[in-house]
C-alpha cells in the first residue's frame, strides 16, 4: 500500500512537473517576443527622437544652399556691373535691375525661338519630274507646303 501511495504521488509530481515545464517553456518564448517588441519600439523611438535633429540639419542645408545660390547670383551681377568708383549705390541697384531684365529678355526669346520651332509647319521637300518635250526630262526639287485653306503650294528651290 504504501508503494501504491508512493507511485500515485510520484506520478501526479511528474505530470505537475511536466505542466510547470511547458508553462516555462511558454513564457520564456513570450519573454523572448516581448524583448524583440520592446528592441524594435527602443530602435523606433530613436529614430523618432533622431528626427527633428535630421530636419533642422537638412533645414540647415537648404538655407545654406539658398545663401550660396544668392551669393553666386550677386557675384554674377557685380562682375558685370561697370568698375566706376563714382557710381552710387542707386545706380549699382539700376545697373543690376538692367541686367536682370536683359537676362530675362535672352530668356524669354529663347523659349520663343524653341515654341516657334516646336510649331513650325513641316517643310517637305519632293521631286517631280518636268517633260519639256517627250525627249527630256528634268528633275526640279521644290518645297511642298500647305496653305492655310489646306491646297498645297508649290515654290521651287
């Protein structure tokens, strides 16, 4: 009898044992999930805290990009602006106002010059062969356009 109870109680210790093992074993995993969590949300939060620095520093840059450009630009103004001592700085001012708009004009004409290219009737240049008499015959290029009624007209080159 007293080895049944010994038996009985040994066994009911061993599947206790067994449950405490895998409840173990389960939230060792659950520890191991939550200290990836928590890694990954440290890791987050770094770089979320890092993020106003990286925004000032990139504001930073822009500002100093701007400076360099507006520097340039005067620098590009000044080396064309007449070496006169006497000058004034409202002429200085109107000088520069003067190449500005002169820049300007270049540019404008040049966008004109690419939109008038860009829209210009093709031109197409065709071959026809004249008979003067049955004997002889000529080739004449011509340049084939067409009019505005849409007839085609007919110039030779």
């Amino acid at each position: 009898m007293n080895s049944e109870l010994f038996l009985k109680n040994l066994d009911s210790r061993r599947r206790r044992y067994e449950q405490y093992r895998c409840e173990l074993q389960r939230l060792r995993d659950e520890e191991r999930a939550l200290e990836i969590e928590i890694s990954t949300f440290s890791e987050l939060l770094n770089k979320f805290n890092d993020f106003p620095s990286t925004m000032t520093s990139v504001e930073r840059q822009l500002d100093d990009n701007k400076k360099n450009i507006k520097e340039k630009a005067m620098l590009l103004v000044k080396a064309q602006l007449p070496s006169h001592s006497s000058n004034t700085e409202h002429d200085d001012l109107e000088h520069q106002r003067n190449i500005l708009k002169k820049l300007l004009d270049e540019r404008k004409l040049k966008e004109k010059l690419v939109n008038e290219k860009k829209f210009k009737k093709p031109v197409n240049k065709a071959k026809y062969l004249l008979r003067e008499d049955d004997d002889d015959v000529h080739d004449v290029e011509v340049d084939v356009e067409t009019a505005e009624d849409g007839r085609r007209k007919e110039q030779p080159i």
